[in-house]
C-alpha cells in the first residue's frame, strides 16, 4: 500500500514537469536591439500548455504603434490571447512603454509569430520581430 501511495505522490509531482503545464516563456525586445537591426528574430522550443510572453519596445506618440494581431502562421500551433500597452513609469510626455502580447502552445508543430512596427497608412513597417516556435510532443517519443 505505501508502495502505491508513493508511486501516486510520484506521478502527481511529475505530471505538471513532464507536461509543460503553463510554464511561462518570456522574451523581451528593447529600444537598443531594434536601432541596432530593424528586423529582430528570436527562435524557442517549447511544449503544449507553455505560454509566451513577448514584450517590445513602443512609443505611440511618434505615431508608430504594434500591429493589434500578430501575424501566426499556423495557429493550430500557437494562438494569441491578450495584447495591450504598457504605460511608461514616468508620466512624461513622449515617454515610450512595451507593448505585450501573450500567446498559449496549443499542439506539437511548428509557427511563426511575426509583428509590424508602423504608421497608420504606411506599407513598410520601421521595424519588424518574427518569433519562430517549435512546440515539441508533450511527452519524448523514443524511435
């Protein structure tokens, strides 16, 4: 019996570890980053269940502003669910803040998150960031 009870402690403690659940994956672009290449890449691997934050640098009182939706290549993979603006501390006009968007690992595959930096009315974007995630199985697969 104690075998049993140790054995389901076990797998209990285990499961959120093995399975991802919800384990936060944080990816932060600043000011510095985007004079230095207007195109930003990052690539991560994760698993179902694991969410993303990405946080990016934005003025909006130079016009320019995020695309509301990120561009998701395949959202079978990953899908968006929440994007807002993060004021400055500092109550100075002009100040820049983050803009943050969160998204959620839904399946194994792979997906690119792409986001625009723009002025209204303008085709090319001032600068762009392209996330590309790989969601591998939840659980190893041996071959």
């Amino acid at each position: 019996m104690k075998k049993i009870l140790l054995l389901v402690c076990v797998v209990i403690f285990m499961v959120p570890f093995l399975s991802g659940c919800g384990k936060p994956v944080i990816i932060r672009v600043g000011y510095d980053e985007f004079m230095e290449q207007k195109n930003v890449s990052r690539q991560i691997e994760i698993w179902p269940a694991y969410a993303i934050t990405v946080f990016l640098y934005s003025n909006p009182s130079t016009g320019f502003s995020w695309s509301e939706s990120a561009d998701i290549s395949d959202q079978s993979v990953v899908q968006q669910y929440y994007h807002g603006f993060i004021a400055p501390k500092e109550s100075v006009p002009g100040a820049p803040g983050e803009e943050r968007w969160q998204f959620k690992a839904i399946a194994k595959g792979t997906s690119t998150i792409k986001m625009l930096y723009s002025r209204p009315g303008e085709d090319k974007p001032e600068w762009t960031f392209t996330l590309n995630v790989t969601v591998k199985p939840a659980f190893p697969i041996s071959n």
